[in-house]
C-alpha cells in the first residue's frame, strides 16, 4: 500500500464514530430508511440515480404499495410497471430491476442475496447499490460509494485527483473498506451519504460549521474547500441540427412505441416523412 493511503486510511479511521454518532442524531426519515427490508433498500437506491430523494419519495410509497416484494416486481405486467415508473425517466433502471426480480425469485427463494458478489452478479446492480443493500439490509461490511461519498472523501483528505477516474473510485473504495465499522457499516454509509447531501453539498457553499467532522478535514483546514472535488471537463455536447415532423390535432399528438430492439438511422428520416405524408404507420422520433 502506498504511503498516501495509509495516511488517508488512518486519516478516515478517525471520523468513523463522529459521523455515525451524528448521522444517528440527524439523519432525515425517509420512507424506506430503518425498515431492515433489502427490497425497500434496493428499490430506492435504484429510484434515487438521477432523482432527488424529495420527488423519489411519492414514487417509492406508490411502487412498494403496488409491488411489496421481490416476487410481485417479478410478475408485474410491463406496462404496469412501466406506468409506475412514468415521471422517474431512464426506463432501463425499472427494466433491469424486473430481469434481476425474476433472476432472484428463480435461484434465491425470492430474497435479494445476503452476499455482495452475488448482489453484484445480478442486472443493473453495480458496485454502488451492491455495497448500499449488503451494508444497509445485511449489515456486510462494504463500502457504498457514490457522487456524495467521492465529494466528501476528496475533501476530507483533500485528494486532487479526478474523482471521475475509475482507478480514484477504487481507490477509494478500498480505503473505505479498510475502515468499515464491523458492527455498523449500514450506518456508517448512510451518514457519508447523508453528511454529503445536506452539509458537504454539491451545489452552493458547504456548511462547514455544521459538519460534524471538520475537525480532520483537510480541505476546510487549508481553505481548499471550494476547489474540491476535482473533475475533468467533460466533453464538449456536439449540436446537429435534425429536421422533426411532429402530428398534432388539438391537443393530442400521434405518437406510436418503437418495437423493442429496432434501430433507426437517421438517413431514414425522409422516409419516415413521406410514409407520415401518405397516411402510413410509422414512428415519431
Ligand atoms: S468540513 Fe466542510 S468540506 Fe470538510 S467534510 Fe465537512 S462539510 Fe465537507
């Protein structure tokens, strides 16, 4: 191990108490917290990519209403399912939690595995909410790191390396996984999420006066703050211009779902245009 981490891992060693001590005092109550339920955990860490946890909450209590276990997710109808995703977008999410339900009710009796590889075997789950299950339902020592995690560690230890790297995931990851509270990692990485949502923020000044571990945090040491967490630029958006015929009558618009698995290139949008123009079926992209 390098020197770096053996430093950030002592470093680290030291917030664990504080910030679970805090996070058991302050954390938000969320439907799906404290329920000791992998179903619960699951379906809202999944619903929480991408979506604030303010809008997640509505669509949670609907989904586990209609669907309260791994079995009922598994035989829901699509366009059921597909209705009670409707507003949360990135379909795929909801797609791969029915073909990882079927995997788990076929080959593990219905329960979402005790076991972070095996979570990590089944589709759509990646390190993230492998690590968010096994430690939040199962009590398995592993790290669950996501965009909050990274921020939060990267200022703590001030780490200027680009937190979009892989090889910095990892990195730290494996830091986190040498500190895992035995007793308490379900905890523990909730109140790294929960430290970085409400007090090590995004967007907007951290709050550092009220963040429980500002004492061993070294980029509010160094003023460094504010230049943390280091990200590359991302690549420039290329904008093409596209011509898009869209049908309307009234308030209503023709639209039709693309078959599953049909790709359409772009050189058949003058086609598409034409079929529309004499009354044929066809698909609005
Ligand atoms: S002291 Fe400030 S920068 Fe450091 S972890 Fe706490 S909130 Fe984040």
């Amino acid at each position: 191990m390098k020197n770096d981490q053996i430093k950030d891992r002592s470093m680290l060693n030291e917030i664990v108490q504080p910030l679970t001590d805090w996070y058991r005092q302050n954390k938000r109550i969320l439907p799906w917290r404290d329920q000791n339920n992998a179903y619960y955990t699951w379906v809202s860490e999944i619903m929480l990519q991408q979506t604030r946890v303010e809008a997640v909450k509505p669509y949670f209590q609907r989904f586990i209403g209609e669907l309260p276990d791994v079995q009922a997710l598994a035989e829901c109808p699509e366009e059921k399912l597909m209705k009670l995703w409707e507003g949360l977008g990135y379909y795929n999410r909801v797609r791969n939690m029915q073909t990882a339900a079927r995997t788990v009710v076929c080959e593990y009796e219905g329960v979402l595995p005790a076991s972070y590889e095996e979570l990590l075997s089944l589709k759509g789950i990646g390190n993230y909410t492998a690590g968010a299950i096994a430690s939040i339902a199962y009590q398995i020592p592993v790290p669950a790191v996501d965009g909050n995690v990274l921020r939060v560690i990267s200022r703590i230890t001030e780490d200027r390396q680009d937190i979009m790297k892989q090889s910095v995931r990892r990195q730290i990851e494996e830091n986190l996984l040498g500190i895992m509270p035995e007793e308490t990692p379900g905890d523990f990485n909730q109140a790294l999420m929960e430290l970085g949502a409400v007090v090590c923020v995004p967007n907007g000044p951290a709050r550092c006066e009220a963040c429980p571990v500002s004492e061993y945090c070294l980029a509010y040491r160094h003023g460094t703050v504010e230049e943390l967490p280091v990200k590359a630029p991302k690549k420039e958006r290329i904008l093409q211009n596209r011509t898009v015929l869209v049908i309307q009558d009234g308030e209503k618009t023709a639209i039709q779902k693309r078959p599953e698995k049909v790709f359409l290139p772009d050189y058949m949008s003058f086609r598409i245009s034409w079929a529309i123009l004499h009354g044929r079926k066809c698909w609005i992209r």
